[in-house]
C-alpha cells in the first residue's frame, strides 16, 4: 500500500518566506508577501478654481497573502503642495482595500502634473505611483449689472 503524505512547509529563499503546498504535478510554490494595488490607476481632478476644493476617491489594496504596511503617503510633482490625502499610514491584511480620500486645494493657478507615490514593504513596488493631473484656475470675474 502507497500513502502520499503532504505537508505545508515555511522556508526561506532569497529572503522571502515561501509557502510551499504539496500535491500531485501541480504543486505550487507561492511566494508569502505583499502586493499593492490602487484603483484608479490616475486621478484627474479637471478644473478647479483656486481656494476651493475637489476630493477624489483612490482604493488602495493588498492582493498578496501577508500585511501590506503602508508606511507614507506623498505627493511629488508640479502642484504637489495643494494635495492631501485623509490618512499617511495604514496596513491592509491579504486581500483587504482601503478607500482613500485625496483632495486638491489650490491657492494659485497652474498646471497639476503630479504623483501620489505610496510607500509599503510591498517588494515589487515599494514606491507605488499614482498619476495626479489638473489644473487650478483663476476665481472667474464676476461682472455686476444694475438696473435703474
């Protein structure tokens, strides 16, 4: 009588944890680390006219079989200084998403052509990016008609 034992084994290769899961030819080895995503791949916030404001949802996720820790997240580019984002840092379990609330608040116009750049010990994409785009207009001018 042949038995097949099979048995889950943790290991370390080119430093990171392997789990190693045993069958027939289908055996699969799959790497235990984290994995980001972010939907949408860019934001565009079009038109907004200066000292207003206009927020934008990105979903932040973890797609791998470990904690995604998210150490930071910054804002690099022309622009960059009228965006903020509702939270810095968080950690997303295996297969978990977080909305994220960025919001661009200019104070001068010009162009917006920026990054949102989230960093994680995701090991495929520490420094994940996220094009940011727009523009910051001028109040328009408001012209007064009376009637006599």
């Amino acid at each position: 009588m042949h038995r097949h034992f099979c048995s889950t084994a943790l290991s370390l290769v080119l430093g990171l944890p392997l789990l190693v899961a045993c069958g027939g030819p289908d055996t699969q080895i799959q790497a235990l680390k984290p994995i980001i995503n972010a939907a949408p791949e860019t934001l565009d916030f079009g038109e907004v006219i200066i000292n207003e404001s206009a927020p934008l949802d990105v979903t932040a996720a973890n797609s791998g079989l470990v904690d995604l820790d998210i150490s930071a997240i910054t804002f690099t580019g022309a622009g960059s200084e009228f965006l903020t984002v509702d939270t810095s840092t968080l950690t997303l379990e295996a297969d978990a998403f977080q909305p994220l609330q960025v919001t661009f608040a200019p104070t001068t116009a010009g162009p917006l052509d920026a990054q949102m750049v989230i960093s994680s010990n995701a090991k495929d994409a520490a420094d994940y990016a996220i094009p940011v785009t727009g523009t910051a207009l001028e109040t328009p001018a408001c012209e007064l008609v009376l009637d006599r």
